[in-house]
C-alpha cells in the first residue's frame, strides 16, 4: 500500500535527467594502483547520462565560500553544516534551491554563482549559464541493450583509490568520482561518490538522488591517497536504497536512504567533471575497483567476464580497464 501511494505521487512529480549511472563496506581493500591486462578503451560512444543540472554544481560552489547567498541558503534551512559530534553530514537541498531559482528568488550569475535577487538583472547570465554547462564522463556499466533487460541488479560496491589531491582549474566546476543506480525510466538514480569542488582543497563525500534533490556531504582530509568505500544496497522487501560512502583514514561516513521506484537497475561507475568555460582539469589515473554486484536472488556476485560490460569515455576525458581477482577495474583521468 505505501509502495502504491508513493508511485501515484510519483508519477505527478516532474523531473529533469536525462540518462544514466552505480556502488559499497568496510575495510581497505588490495592496492588501489595494481595493474593487470591493462586495456585502453577504443574511442566514445553516443551515450545519454543522468544530468544533476546547473542548480547542482551552483549549490556545491555555495557550500564552499562564505557570503551572503550561503548566511541565506541557512535561514531557508537549505543548507546544514556537518555535525562531527552526532555524525549527521551537512545537507544542500538542491530540488529546493532550483525552485527558487524558477521563482526568481535567486539566480545563476555570469560566474555561475547563486545570487539573490530576481532574475530581471542577472537573467541573460543566469541563461548562458544553464545552456553552457557541460558534463564529461569516462565509465564502467552494465552493458545496455535495445531490450534494456540489463536492468536486473539491486546493489553495487566499490573501491575509489583517490588521489593526495587535485586542484581544480577556475573553469572546472567540480571533478567527482562516484557510482549510480538507475531505472528503466532514465528519470531516477541513486549516487553516491567522492570529489572535488571550487574553492576548497579538500574533497568531501556525498549521496545524491533525484527523488529528494538532497546532497548529503562531507568534508574530509587532503594531502593523503587512500581507498574510499562506496556502496547502495537495495532492500527487496521495503523497495529503498541505502547510499553509504565511508573514508576509513578520517572514519568519516555519510548514510542516507531512499525509497525507490523499483528494484532493478542499471549499474555504472564513473568519473565525471562539469564546466561552463569547457575548461578541464588534469587528473591522475584514478582506479575504482574490487566491483561487486547485488543480482535479483539478493546475492552480492563479482563483476566480472560473466556480465556483459560497455566502457566509454568523452574526451578529454579517457578509460583503461582490465580485471584483477576475479573483477573488473576502471582507471580514469583527464587530459585536456
């Protein structure tokens, strides 16, 4: 009955996305820059992604500067701060934020800054903003079919072997290195991940999905190259995502759930980088590895020669693959 309701309601919400994305435990795993049967990826397909939208990348510059649009963004009760004592992580409600946006209560500046106001003065900026916004991808997925009847798997975990640090170029919005589940539909997925935002040094952890809009985060230590853990674990019985991500050096976790529309996904794993200047940052090779799938019988296999796979990549960002113990790695990095 509750599922029932919660589809009805569902079904009158719109939103926008557009196609695709997936992820994870406890515990270091193997090193994250083993190499074997390394494979370079041959050339980009033509392949949709779910899009997070300028409102997201907006909220995550927000969350990093002192101002005035972040001192309002607190008032609203659209931005928390991460609690260390109880745990709780900071939460941006970007789905809140882009209504305002549409009501003229904020806008999209030149720089691609939230701003208050209405949009009559800042409305062509706010425009080019939105229509210049570019994402980049280089990913690992479940191999997709005209019959899309590989949309049959209800967990992903992983591995994220970050880098000591990056330090993202004026023009490049964010870098984040993350995995999704999403449905038949193409409108809703699930995320969680770890990255890199505009005027901080240190990468935070965050869920995200496009039932809520919230972007639960957390910043946690630079200067260190460690394993990040990633994880979403669909329940069959009550039909909700759990998105879990945890950085065993800081002990620092964000854990968030969601009821979903329906309990098979596509699975996929990427990195991905925005900008409005089609400007890029330069990133290491950056392995996600240790793969493991939750099939339809609830049983957490290896991703491994046993399920189809497609790998690409938009230049400038690129892919190598290959297969260690048993399950599939990707390596991923920018060169502009």
């Amino acid at each position: 009955m509750k599922r029932a309701i919660y589809r009805g309601l569902l079904t009158a919400f719109v939103l926008i996305a557009t196609i695709l994305l997936a992820v994870p435990g406890i515990g270091l795993a193997a090193d994250g820059n083993q190499q074997i049967d390394d494979t370079e990826a041959a050339g980009a397909g033509s392949i949709g992604h779910y899009y997070k939208g300028p409102e997201f990348v907006a909220a995550v510059v927000a969350i990093s500067e002192e101002g005035p649009i972040r001192d309002d963004l607190i008032a609203r009760g659209l931005f928390t701060y991460p609690d260390d004592e109880t745990g709780e992580p900071g939460l941006v409600k970007v789905g809140e934020i882009k209504k305002l946006v549409e009501a003229g209560v904020y806008y999209i500046d030149e720089t691609n800054r939230l701003r208050i106001g209405s949009q009559t003065d800042g409305q062509e900026a706010a425009a080019t903003a939105k229509n210049a916004l570019v994402y980049k991808y280089a990913e690992m997925v479940t191999r997709r079919l005209e019959i899309w009847d590989d949309f049959k798997y209800r967990g992903h975990r992983c591995y994220v072997h970050i880098p000591a640090d990056i330090d993202l170029e004026p023009g490049t919005k964010q870098n984040l290195y993350c995995t999704h589940m999403g449905t038949s539909d193409a409108y809703y997925f699930v995320e969680c991940g770890v990255g890199w935002g505009p005027n901080s040094s240190n990468p935070f952890i965050y869920t995200y999905d496009t039932y809520t809009y919230h972007l639960p985060y957390k910043y946690i230590t630079s200067g260190v190259s460690r394993d990040i853990y990633l994880k979403i674990d669909i329940d069959s019985e009550d039909y909700t995502a759990k998105m879990y991500v945890r950085d065993p050096y800081t002990g620092k976790t964000v854990t968030t759930y969601q009821e979903v529309i329906a309990l098979n996904h596509r699975a996929d794993q990427c990195q991905e980088q925005a900008s409005y200047t089609d400007t890029w940052t330069e990133t290491p090779k950056v392995k996600q590895f240790d793969n493991r799938l939750k099939n339809k019988s609830d049983k957490w296999v290896k991703w491994n020669d046993s399920i189809a796979t497609d790998w690409d990549h938009n230049a400038p960002l690129y892919e190598s693959h290959g297969i260690t113990n048993d399950m599939k790695w990707i390596k991923t990095w920018c060169n502009p």
